[in-house]
C-alpha cells in the first residue's frame, strides 16, 4: 500500500529535500523536517507559501494529485492586501487571464480571519492600508498561480496558506509537523 504523508510546511521552507540553488546561504528544506525514504512531494508549494504539502512513494498517486488535469481541489486561505469589492471578487471567480493564459473559473469568498498560528516572520503591517481573508478553491494548480490572479485584480497576496488538498487538509497538524494518512482521492 502506498505512504502518504501529510505535511504543514513552514513559511521559508523548499518543498524539496535538497537545496541546490543556493550554497552560500542554504535555506530550508523537507529534510531538516522529514527522515523518511523513498517520499517525494505530490506538487509544490512556494517557499513563501506555508501550509499542506503532500508527500508519497507511490508515482502514480503523486501524479494524480499534482496533475491539473484530474482537477484535485486545493483550497487557500488567501491574506491580501486591500479589500476586493464585488467585482474583483466575481473576476476571480469567473477565471482571470494570466501571462500563461486564462485559469479556470474558482470558488472564492471573504472569509474572517482565520485561527491560524503566527508566521515567522510576521506579515508586515501598515496602518494606511486595510487587508482581508478570502478563501480560494482551484482545481489546477500553476506556478504562483493564486499570488498571480489575486494580484491580477489588483489585491496583492500577503500570506498564503494551503489549508486542503482533495480530502485532505491541515486539521489538528502544527507548522512543521507531518502524519501519516490513507491514500484516497475522491
């Protein structure tokens, strides 16, 4: 049977085991968190981004989660700068086109401030400008895609944060921790 793992990655952290990019100042990665052989990460998550990274050693399941073509749902908890009025909000919904071309349509909506744990180092804060929550539905999954289109309709992403992929999600797992889970896709 194939392993699964469940991983709340930290803001700051590759979503790779190691880091080849960068030998002057090494940055973090999966392996100062996870000791396991033969995982690998079903998609990625930007080092700026924080929240759920799957882990698999079965190819097969790692491809239909990270494939944009079984349109595995992943929802973000998404701070941006400002706040989108109805139109950017429906521009998001409808699907915005991006520089590599038009997304498909998203589930998204204003939400309150999420009971999150403190981000390290902490978003910066400004009095002058207001932010706001919305949580975001896509079913593909495109290089920095939700920065883009939230930044497409002009509000900026200030913290992102992976809550569910398909059935999974984040539930009851602190930054940095992983579990075990059952390989299912709905």
């Amino acid at each position: 049977m194939a392993r699964l793992i469940l991983f709340n990655k930290p803001f700051g952290v590759l979503s790779q085991f190691t880091d080849s990019g960068n030998t002057n100042s090494p940055r973090a990665t999966l392996s100062q968190y996870i000791d396991l052989p033969g995982v690998y990460p079903a998609g990625r998550l930007d080092r700026d981004s924080e929240g759920l990274l799957i882990l698999t050693d079965d190819g097969k399941l790692q491809a239909r989660i990270a494939s944009p073509r079984f349109k595995t749902r992943k929802t973000y908890l998404v701070q941006v700068e400002g706040l989108p009025d109805d139109a950017a909000i429906a521009a998001l919904r409808d699907g915005v086109t991006l520089n590599d071309g038009p997304t498909r349509p998203a589930r998204v909506r204003r939400i309150e401030t999420p009971d999150l744990w403190e981000r390290t180092p902490p978003v910066r804060f400004r009095k002058s400008v207001p932010d706001c929550w919305l949580e975001i539905i896509i079913t593909e999954g495109r290089n920095r895609q939700v920065r883009r289109m939230t930044a497409h309709v002009g509000h900026p992403t200030l913290r992102l944060v992976r809550w569910r992929v398909g059935e999974w999600s984040l539930d009851g797992l602190a930054p940095g921790t992983w579990a075990d889970a059952a390989p299912r896709l709905s």
